[in-house]
C-alpha cells in the first residue's frame, strides 16, 4: 500500500516536472517567437527603406532627364516657329511627369535609365502655334507698291490752298479737293488751279452749316445744287464726287443720312468718306506736325487702299507743315498716290 503509495507520488512528482517544463517551454516560446519576429521585420524594414530610397532617388532623375527633353524640345519648336509655345511645354510636362509615375508605381527596377529617355525621346511634340492677334489677321495686306493713297483735303478753297499747291507741285502729286462756297476772288482763283494742276474737285456741300444742310431733303438738294453750279461756274466742271460734311455718319443730322444718300445716287453723284484721319480737326488744338505725320503713315501702313482726310483752312498751320513729309514717307513705302476719280476705292463709314 505504501509502495504504492510511494509510486504515485514519484509519478505525480514526474508529471508535475514534465508539465512545469512544457509551461517554461510554452513560455520561452511566447517570448521568443514574437522577439525574432521583431528582429526579422526590422531588417525587413531597413531593406524596405534602401529601396524606398533608391526609387525616389531613380525618380529625380527620371524627372531631370524629362526636363531636359522638353526644354531641348521647346527650344527646336521655338526656333522653327519663332513663338515660344508655353501650352505645349505645359502639356509636355504633364505627360512625362506621367511616364516617370508610371516606371515608379510599376517598380520597374531593371529599366535603366536609357530606356526611360529613349520612351520620352519617342513621344512625338505635336506644336501647337498660337496666333498672336493683330490687326493684320482680318485682312490681308498688300505689298505696297500695290496699295493705293488718295490725298483729300476738305473745306477749301481759300487763300490757303496756294500752298497746298505748291507743295503738291513740287512733289508731282495729285490729290483731291473737296470745296464749299467761298465767294471771293482768291477761292476762285484756287478752284481753277486745282483743276488747271490735275488734281480732282469735289463737293462738300455749299454752306456747310450742318443744321441747314441736313434739316430736310429739300435743303440737302438745294444746297447740293448750290455747290454744284458754284463749281462749275468758277471751272467749267460739272462735279459728280460728294464729301458730306461730318462724314456720312455724323451724328448732327437729325433725318436720317439714308435720304440725302439717296439723293445724291439719284443723281449719279457718289459719296466718299475716309478710313485714314490726320487728325488735324479732331480737336480745338493745333494738332502737332509730328502726330499728323504719325497718323497719316500708321493708316496707310493699315490699310490696303486709304483715302486720308486732311483739311484746307488757314489756322490747320501743322497740316501744311506734314504734308512734304507725308508724300515723302509715302513715296519711300512705293505706295500709288493718285486722285479721287471713277475707279477709286468707294469707302462708306
Ligand atoms: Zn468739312
């Protein structure tokens, strides 16, 4: 019995020590396994990081190497259109910014370098020239030599003219004059030698006091019949060619300019306006010689036919003054400068 007895308890002590031993196990175990866990994962990730680090260095140079392409790129458009396309190098940018986030997020590590510019090298740079706008898009320009001037001097003739004349002799060229009235010996006088030097007479109107004129159809005609005959009175021409004070688009008329037009196309008169001012009535002040001349040039330079608009008065001192450098210019541009007749331009505002 106490054999038996004496047995078990060696068993028992022997299991106690068998479990005591599995639990130090299980424990080692415990600590252990999640300890060279740790150790793992930590070289794990300082190899992670080496590679986190080798892709972003690849990837500024990726970038630098697209950067380059562009701007290589860029500069050839540039030279071959003379615009510097800033929307295509925008769009150029973007699109290899794309290809380098492509080779990274696909952690290509074998493609080398070469490759990556070989593909940016390939994209095709498709230049896109944005047009600058100028005033010469709407129309095209002729070379100048077939451009055609018209000179036109308004509210003569008077004492003043002489000099219009002789500048215009001197330089041999014929321009056009658009008359009122006068009633005195010079303006007369003027007429004829306007006529008599080949330059072109035309109406511009008798009185050319607008709220008279334009106050009704029957006092547009009786004025136009006014200056019609004061004209061929003093001449012996019978003038078809118009200039209505203000232009046919002045803002004085209180009846529509339409009927007065209608008027003088009844008649077979045409009207002209112009497309080049001098600028020498737009303003009380005496407008200086050197802005006249500016006006004048810019215009012709501006246009394929202009008919310039200048004034024959006596205090319009500056006009005068331009004008020898007007023809001059104009003459170096090899523009034709010629006087109003049939086969001129018609230009209505
Ligand atoms: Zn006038």
């Amino acid at each position: 019995m106490n054999m038996a007895t004496g047995t078990g308890s060696i068993d028992r002590s022997a299991r106690v020590r068998q479990i005591k031993r599995v639990i130090i196990a299980l424990v080692l175990l415990a600590i252990c396994v999640p300890t060279v866990l740790c150790i793992i994962l930590f070289f794990k990730m300082g190899k992670m990081e080496k590679q986190i680090q080798e892709l972003s260095l690849r990837k500024e140079k990726v970038t630098v190497v697209a950067e380059n392409t562009v701007i290589k790129e860029a500069a050839a458009s540039e030279a071959a259109t003379g615009i510097v396309n800033t929307v295509t190098i925008v769009k150029n940018e973007d699109r290899q910014l794309n290809i380098v986030n492509d080779v990274v997020g696909a952690n290509v590590q074998n493609v080398a370098m070469e490759d990556v510019s070989a593909t940016i090298e390939q994209q095709q740079v498709v230049p896109v020239i944005t047009e600058v706008p100028t005033k010469d898009t709407e129309e095209v320009l002729k070379p100048y030599s077939e451009r055609r001037v018209y000179l036109t001097f308004d509210d003569g003739s008077s004492y003043n003219t002489a000099k219009i004349l002789d500048i215009l002799n001197e330089k041999g060229v014929k321009a056009t004059f658009f008359v009122v009235g006068n009633e005195n010996e010079t303006s007369y006088e003027m007429c004829r030698r306007i006529v008599a030097e080949g330059h072109s007479i035309g109406m511009h109107s008798y009185s050319h006091v607008y709220k008279n004129i334009y106050s009704s159809e029957d006092a547009f005609e009786n004025d136009l019949n006014m200056i019609q005959s004061y004209i061929y009175r003093t001449t012996g021409v019978l003038s078809d060619i118009y200039r209505f004070p203000g232009g046919s688009s002045n803002r004085v008329s209180k009846q529509p300019m339409s009927l007065f037009e209608q008027r003088l196309n009844d008649r077979g008169i045409v009207y002209y306006d112009w497309n080049v001012s001098s600028g020498d009535a737009e303003s009380r002040t005496l407008k200086s010689k050197a802005e006249i001349i500016r006006n004048c040039i810019q215009g012709v330079e501006n246009n394929n036919d202009s008919i310039i608009l200048m004034h024959d008065l006596p205090e319009k001192r500056t006009t005068m003054e331009a004008l020898p450098e007007i023809i001059d210019r104009l003459k170096e541009m090899g523009v034709q400068i010629l006087p109003i007749d049939m086969t001129a331009p018609i230009l209505h505002h």
